[in-house]
C-alpha cells in the first residue's frame, strides 16, 4: 500500500478519500476542497489564468494558452519534492481541467525518479468513472475497498433508472456547461440526464462538451435548463447570469417561459468524475423529474433561476 499520496484534481482526491487512504493524502491540487478537512494540506498546482473572472475572459484565456502550446496550469516542483510521494493521481481527459499528465510524468521523473506510481485518470462515460476508481484502489492496494465502493455506487445509480422507468414524458433538457461561449455539457452528463427521465440528444454520451449558438439552443427548444458552468459554484455562476439572462433569445426558451430553469453548482457535482456523481445523478433526476425524485436530491447543489 502507497505511503504518501498525491492528489492533482479534485474528483481524484474524493476517490482517495473513499478508499479509505485519507490518512496518505499528503498533498492536494489548488482546486480541492472535499471532503472538508483535506484543506490546508500542501498544494501542488496553480492556475495560469484568473478563475475569479468572467467566462467569457476565462475562455479566450484559455484558448490563449492552447493555442500557444502552454498548459492552463502549472506544477509545483519544489513542493513534489518535499513532499516525495510513491502514488500521484492525475488525469489526461480534458487539457483545460488540470496539469496535464506529460507535464506531470516530466516532473514526477525528475523530481522522484522511476519510484513514484503515476495513475492517470482518463473518463468520458459513466463506466469509465466506476473504472477508474477501480485504478486508483488496485494501485493503492485498496481492491475489495473499491470493489465494495463501486457496487454502492452502482447500486444507487441502478436504482434512479429503474425508478425512471416509471415517468410520463421525458422532457428535454438542455445542461450548459459554458456561459461565453454558450457550452452543452457532453461525456457522463447526456447518460445521467437519461438516467433521470430526461431527453438529451443534442450531445451524445462521451462526446466531449460542445460550443453552440444561441440559434442552436432557441432551435433545440428545451423544457429544462440546468445552468452548470465547469468548475463554478453557484454564487460565482448567479453574479453572471445575465450573460444568458440578457440575452433577447433566452425568453424564447420554453424552459425560461415554464419557470424550469435551475443554477447547479457545477464546482461539487456533474463536472466531478468521482464518488459523488451518484449525488450528481440524483441531483439531475430531481431537476428533471421532481414528482419522482425531489427527495433525494443533496440540498445545497442547486437553485431556482
């Protein structure tokens, strides 16, 4: 079993904690914050770009970036150092979402040599996600811990789509990830909307997200909207509301007529591949279809627009 463990994004520091390991967490990335009391340990990574800003200058920040062939994101050498972990988790799923894994692997090999374990963490779908804290328990030495894990979570999962089964009318919905550019959430987010009595065909499952127009989204004319920008909580997504709000297409939307509009916060579920995407299902399913699911949505992850 690893000793010291390195976590470089927050869904991989939740998968740590669930196998029991928070005890051999010794440093997080900047944007970690659950569970609670992993906060204050050493952190490893930075943000090149202001995340405090608007979307719109957060993505030509981005795009910047990308284009000049530089990561969003930069790793602290000095502390890898100090803190000589045997097991780091990272990930290679998405360039704009943590350090990339070259970058980490590059550091890791100069920093600690060939004795450090890398597991990189790589999910699109919901299997994925399920797979990959398998990884991380067989790297850990945490086998039936994960496998006792990964059967509760599915087990829920199971349960949301057999109660599903039950719905009159899935009604379309529309999960934007992105507010400038206008964003549809892809990869697990059209599997849980489906999972939750919900229609979703403009994304298919495990795409990556997709930038659309205004005249895409008034075309697709959804009966549900789910405000749910990457990375934002719920504050931070309310002080910019008006990028759609203000928008002449928004009142054309017949979830925006019908009062069927919700703020999520996409900083703790939905945009998290980790143990609380079953609470990210949940929290869908209740959006979508409250006569069967309101109950067992977690409180404090949305809001009524």
């Amino acid at each position: 079993m690893p000793q010291r463990v390195v976590s470089l994004l927050p869904s991989a520091t939740e998968i740590v904690c669930a196998l029991g390991l928070k005890q051999c967490l010794v440093g997080v990335s900047h944007e970690c914050d659950h569970p609670g009391d992993i906060v204050g340990l050493p952190v490893l990574t930075e943000p090149k770009i202001d995340p405090r800003r608007p979307s719109g200058a957060i993505d030509r920040d981005v795009r910047r970036l990308v284009r000049e062939g530089l990561s969003v994101y930069r790793i602290r050498t000095d502390v890898l150092r100090q803190l000589r972990p045997d097991l780091i988790v990272t990930q290679d799923q998405c360039e704009v979402c943590a350090v990339s894994y070259a970058e980490v692997e590059q550091a890791a090999r100069a920093c600690l040599g060939s004795e450090v374990t890398i597991v990189s963490l790589r999910p699109s779908k919901l299997e994925d996600i399920l797979a990959d804290i398998g990884r991380v328990a067989s790297a850990a030495d945490r086998v039936g811990e994960g496998e006792t894990l990964i059967a509760g979570l599915r087990e829920r999962l199971d349960a949301i789509g057999a109660r599903a089964k039950r719905v009159h009318g899935r009604p379309r919905v529309a999960c934007l990830e992105w507010l400038e550019p206008l964003m549809m959430a892809g990869n697990w987010i059209p599997e849980l909307v489906t999972l939750g009595g919900g229609d979703y065909p403009m994304v298919q499952a495990g795409a990556h997200t997709p930038t659309i127009s205004w005249t895409d989204l008034v075309a697709y004319a959804p009966d549900v909207v789910v405000v749910m920008p990457c990375g934002f909580k719920i504050e931070q997504t309310m002080a910019e509301i008006e990028t759609l709000t203000g928008r002449p297409e928004w009142q054309q939307l017949p979830a925006v007529r019908n009062r069927r509009v919700y703020i999520a916060d996409g900083n703790a579920y939905l945009n998290r591949p980790g143990p609380r995407i079953v609470e990210s299902a949940e929290l869908l399913a209740g959006l979508i279809q409250p006569g069967f699911f309101a109950a067992g949505m977690p409180p404090d992850g949305w809001t009524r627009l």
